[in-house]
C-alpha cells in the first residue's frame, strides 16, 4: 500500500508538470533553471525518473517534453486521460521499470521502438482509437505485460520478445492477428474474448507454467509446439473455455501440469493429451457437446477428475491412472457406454476419498478392477446412478463408508468380491446369483459384521434369505425387496 501512493504522488507531481496550458512558463536564464548545459550546474541530463502526460497534452508537446526529459535514468512513463494526443513516440527509452497507457481518446499510436525490457509491468488499456503498439525490439518482460480493451486495435509488434513473466491480451476487438515468434519461455500467457482473433502463433515458445484461452470466439485451433515443456516448480493451470470455433487442441509433450479445465467449446470434437504423466490439481472436462473422443493416456496421477455435461462424448481413455487423491466425477454424459480404469488402485486422501457417476444415460459397463483404497481414514462414498448398468468391478475394494448403486436394469455381474468393511451398502436391480454372492460373502467375514446397513433390490435365494437373517441377528439392518 506504501509503495502503491508513492507512485500515485510522483505520477501526480509529474502529471502536474506535463499537462500543458497557457500558463506554462519559460526556461530562464537566470543562471539557476537556465538551459542544459550552460549553466554550470545541470550539464548533460540523463533524464527524469518518471515522465507523465496527461489532460490536453498535444503531439508536439509531448515530443518536446520526451527529447528533453527522457534519458537513462528514466524507468516510469504514464499516458493517462489525454484528449489531444494521437502518436506516442519513446523511441530513446530503452529499458523500463514501469509502462502505464490507459484512457486516451485519441491515441492511435504507441512506438518504444528501441525499448529492451520491462522490469515490473506495461498496461496499455482502454484506448478506444489505438490501432498499433509497436514494441519491436522488446526482449524480456519480468513483471506483468497487459493489452486489453483496445477496441480499434489492429496491430501488435511484439516480434523479438523471448521472455516474459505474464502476459495477457484480451478484450481488443479488431485484432485478428497473435504473432509471437520468438517467444521462447512464458510464466502465464493469457489470451481472452478476442472476438475476431482467426490466428495465434508462438513457434518457438519451450517453457510454460500456465495459459488460458477463453471466449476467443473465430479461432479454430490452439495448439502449442511439440518441443514445449512445463515448469516443475511452478504448476499453473491450463485452461481453455467458451471458444465458440474450437475444433482441436494440440497439447504434444505436455507431461505434467497443475489444474486442467477444457469446458463451453461447442465445436471441440476430440481432446487427446496422452503425454500428459501428471496433473497436480484438478481435471475438469464440462460442457462441449460435440466432443467425442477423451484421452489421457499416460497419465498416472492427479488431484481429481470431473467429466460432466458433454453429450456426444463416447470414449474415455484412462488406462494408466494409478492415482486420485480426492474425487472422480463422471456426470451427464449422454452417448457414454463403458468406464475402465484397470490401473486405478487409490481414490482419495487421508480425510476422504469419493465416486459419483449420475445422469450417463447409457452407461452400461464400469470397471475399477484393481482399486483398493477409497480414502484412508475417515469418509469415502461410492455413489453411481446409471439406468442401464449391467455390470461393475471394484473386484479389489475391501473398505467404504457408504456404497450407493441405483439402475433400472437387472444388474447381472457385479464383482465385489473383497468387501468387508463399511456402514452401509445399498444396490438396487441384482440379478439373484449376485445377491446370493454378496451375501454369502457378508455372512462369512470375520469379525462378524454387526451395526452395517444393508439394502438390496432383487430376488434372494433361500439359503441367501437364511444367511441374512443371521446378519440381522448379528446387528445389522438388511432389507431386502423385488
């Protein structure tokens, strides 16, 4: 907060400075503010430290004031509420801590044509008219660097940047074209509600921690290079949403991540990233209605997965996760038929582990045949509500609180042979030999089962009927109906 009004009231003084009007006075030649370099005392100015225009601030005011004042030691420019001022020209500049352009009503022109670096941020927003930014021998930006809400904005020379710590472009209508091809490593790139952007190219671009692309509304394709490679220190997430044109996402080589949401792309058919290892956070797959094809082939670990809303979606590819430290979510999947995770052995953490699958309406086939642990310690739930279920494996499962199965059809194979230990299970629409097995199973464990809730929908042998009566003298509540 200090920091933040200190440079509030150096902007303002320098403001003060630089607003022209009638009243400006004249250099004099007093021997005290005379003119540079003739008065014994200023000699050659490296410049001032900040440089500020603002109010009725013309082009050739402005031009005088930068060939006067600006030099090395000047790090901070503020371009803020000028009305008069169409061309920004810093070409001596060639390093700065701080770039601030916002709120100019006639500004079509930015040029730092020999500017290098940016040590802490560039915002150049809300300048209704700019049509070109021209930073083309910019290399690095360590701090923030933001263009955004530029609506007449058309071009944008960032050719020679290699590094830079953020950056986000969003909200400037008319820009067609991203062009960033040198880019070699980024921390966060944030591309947004650019409604008519058709192209986005950054060939060289090696390192990224975290990107986002939403609302991007005439793109086809994202893709990122094949040599591209992801910060192990430093996980973001990856996120791509609302791209009303998106029909592919190239994400070759990507083998680890933090969180991953894909969600609102209404035109996305296949989502393949099958180098991805590991994602240390959440997978979230929602809302793209003619995506088919979902693949992440080698990952082995994440934090958890939910796939939700996505109506076309047939095939889902998770045939090496071995681990999810909290939930997995599969809802509302309309064309969805089988589930197989044959290497999935956790679910959850210390605290809980939990399974929800609802609403997949032809859901027929789930398979889980290697998990054993749901959870750890305390609560870990198995919900799955699926009409046309025929069959599930949780062949290895020997511990869950509570285990919820609901389906309209007779259940005809449902592996759970490893039960032993839980508070309550309730299965509906089994088929008889699996009634007979599960109970038969139950009456067996020892220690002897007692204080377990037990509900079952189907018909039970006798020697079943007979077996869970002996549970219910054990303590336990059974009901059991056709």
């Amino acid at each position: 907060m200090k920091n933040t009004f200190i440079r509030f009231l150096l902007a303002t003084l320098a403001i003060t400075i630089f607003s022209c009007s009638p009243e400006d006075g004249e250099d004099g030649t007093n021997g005290i503010d005379g003119i540079d370099g003739t008065n014994g005392a200023d000699g050659t100015s490296n410049g001032l430290g900040i440089i500020a225009f603002s109010a009725d601030v013309t082009n050739e005011e402005a031009a005088s004031i930068i060939a006067e004042n600006a030099g090395k030691n000047t790090h901070t420019i503020i371009v803020t509420n000028t009305t008069n001022l169409t061309t920004l020209d810093v070409s001596s500049i060639s390093n700065l801590v701080i770039l601030n352009v916002f709120n100019n009503e006639k500004l079509q022109s930015i040029s730092l044509s020999n500017l290098k670096s940016i040590i802490e941020s560039a915002t150049i927003n809300s300048n209704p008219v700019l049509e070109n930014i021209n930073f083309e021998n910019l290399k690095t930006s360590l701090g923030n660097f933001s263009i955004s809400n530029n609506n007449m904005l058309n071009t944008i020379n960032l050719n020679n940047i290699i590094d830079a710590q953020r950056i986000s472009i969003s909200n400037n209508m008319a820009l067609e074209n991203i062009d960033l091809p040198l880019l070699s490593k980024v921390g966060l790139l944030t591309i947004s509600n650019q409604e008519n952007l058709t192209n986005l190219t950054f060939p060289n671009l090696m390192e990224i921690s975290s990107f986002s692309f939403s609302n991007n509304d005439m793109i086809e394709e994202f893709s990122l290079p094949e040599s591209i490679t992801t910060d192990p220190e430093n996980l973001g997430s990856f996120s791509i949403n609302g791209n009303q044109a998106l029909k592919t996402i190239v994400l070759t080589n990507i083998s680890n991540a933090g969180r991953i949401s894909i969600g609102s792309n209404p035109n996305l058919t296949s989502l393949i990233l099958d180098d991805l290892v590991s994602a240390n956070s959440s997978i979230r797959i929602t809302s793209n209605i003619l995506l088919n094809t979902v693949s992440f082939a080698s990952l082995q670990n994440t934090l958890s997965i939910d796939i939700s809303r996505n109506e076309a979606l047939a095939s889902i590819n998770f045939d090496a996760l071995q681990q999810v430290n909290s939930t997995i979510s599969i809802i509302d999947n309309a064309a969805l038929q089988a589930l197989s995770f044959p290497l999935l052995t956790l679910v959850g953490d210390e605290f809980r582990g939990r399974i929800t699958m609802r609403d997949n309406d032809l859901l027929n086939t789930i398979s889980f045949p290697n998990l054993e642990t749901l959870g750890q310690i305390s609560s870990s739930s198995i919900d799955i509500r699926a009409n046309t279920l025929e069959s599930i494996d949780l062949n290895k499962l020997a511990v869950v609180t509570d285990f919820r199965l609901f389906s309209t059809t007779t259940l005809t194979t449902a592996n759970l042979s490893s039960i032993q230990d839980f508070d309550s299970i309730s299965l509906s629409r089994l088929a008889s030999t699996e009634i007979d097995g599960l109970i038969t199973r139950l009456v067996n464990i020892t220690p002897l089962l007692t204080g377990k809730r037990i509900s079952l929908r189907g018909t039970a042998s006798s020697q079943a009927i007979t077996d869970i009566e002996t549970l219910r003298t054990n303590g336990n509540t059974i009901s059991i109906r056709d």
